[in-house]
C-alpha cells in the first residue's frame, strides 16, 4: 500500500453478504408489496363502482363490501408484514436509546421473545378460527369465512421467519451498533 492510500474502516455488519434467507424475504415482501397494490386496486374498483352504481342506477353489487372489507384485512396484514421487514413501526428510543451496546442487545433479544410469544398466539388463534369456520359461508359470496382468517396465518409465519432472520443476525454480530433500535421515532426518519 503506498503511503497516500487510505482505507475505510468498514464495520463487520457492513461487510458481510447477504443472507440468503433475507434474499427469500427480500422478495417475498417484494411480491407482497404487488399483492396489496392489487388488493388497493380491487378495493377502489369495487368501493367506486358501487358507489356510482347505487347513486345512478339505484343498484349495486351484492359481494362489493363483504370483498373489500376482506381485502383490506388481508392489505392490512400483508403491509403489516412488510413494515416489519423493513423496521417501519414507530415507537419510542427513551430508555434503549440511553443504554450501551449490550443493553440495546438484551432489549432487543428480549423484544424477539416476546414477538415470538405474539406470533405463537396469533398463529394458534388463526389457526383454530380456520377451522372453526371452514364450512362456515359468507353472507353475500358464500366463499369460506376461513379465508377470512387464514390472514392470520399468513401473518404470523412471515413475522417469524423475518423476526427469525433478525434475531439471528443480531446474534452473529451481523447488526451494526446503530442499528440496535429497530423503531422509528417519526415517521419522516428513513
């Protein structure tokens, strides 16, 4: 190295490659973004020609507000999936953000536990709502409600395999020290 070469100090968080488990989840919440663009899409389709159905025809369609109410459940936890993946809840730093390294660490270990305890009771509670509704028809389109709450299902399993994926990087020191806090403040911060 000549004399008027620098380097970069690059932390080991920075460095290191891509798993490729967060390539799987990377393009799982890709395609879930396409997913609740199309179920945004459906929604305003549904909302507005029923809408001006009712207003200029004095009709409607009968499966219009069962279906979009759906929809937004499904948008709702689909995005709700994707903001995990991508650190998007807001939330408070008062007390972590005062605390060391390890402090942040064990609070963050101990904040995975107890999503995991959550996604282990909403999977179980989705899972018997399925059941419990599978024969069960729904009032206008007469589908099974249990697509109603397989949602849950759906959430719970992809919430732990991203809270898996991070959880594992923060235990293999692949998490940078600035990236201990996994809320946001506000929602202008990136």
């Amino acid at each position: 190295m000549s004399a008027g070469a620098t380097t970069a100090h690059v932390p080991a968080a920075a460095a290191a490659p891509e798993l490729w488990g967060d390539r799987v989840l990377r393009v799982y919440c890709k395609a879930l973004e396409f997913v609740i663009a199309g179920c945004l899409a459906v929604m305003v389709v549904l909302v507005f020609g029923n809408v001006v159905l009712r207003y200029a025809f004095n009709s409607g369609i009968a499966v219009s507000e069962e279906l979009s109410r759906w929809l937004f459940v499904w948008l709702t936890f689909l995005g709700g999936t994707v903001a995990l993946r991508e650190h998007g809840h807001l939330g408070t730093e008062v007390l972590v953000g005062r605390l060391g390294t390890t402090g942040k660490k064990a609070c963050l270990v101990a904040g995975y536990a107890l999503m995991f305890m959550v996604c282990w009771l909403l999977f179980r509670g989705s899972l018997e709502q399925t059941r419990i509704n599978w024969d069960v028809s729904a009032p206008s389109s007469g589908a099974s409600m249990a697509i109603f709450y397989a949602v849950g299902l759906v959430f719970s399993v992809s919430a732990a395999a991203i809270l898996a994926m991070d959880l594992y990087k923060l235990l293999t020191g692949r998490v940078a020290d600035a990236d201990l806090i996994i809320v946001r403040e506000s929602e202008e911060q990136p």
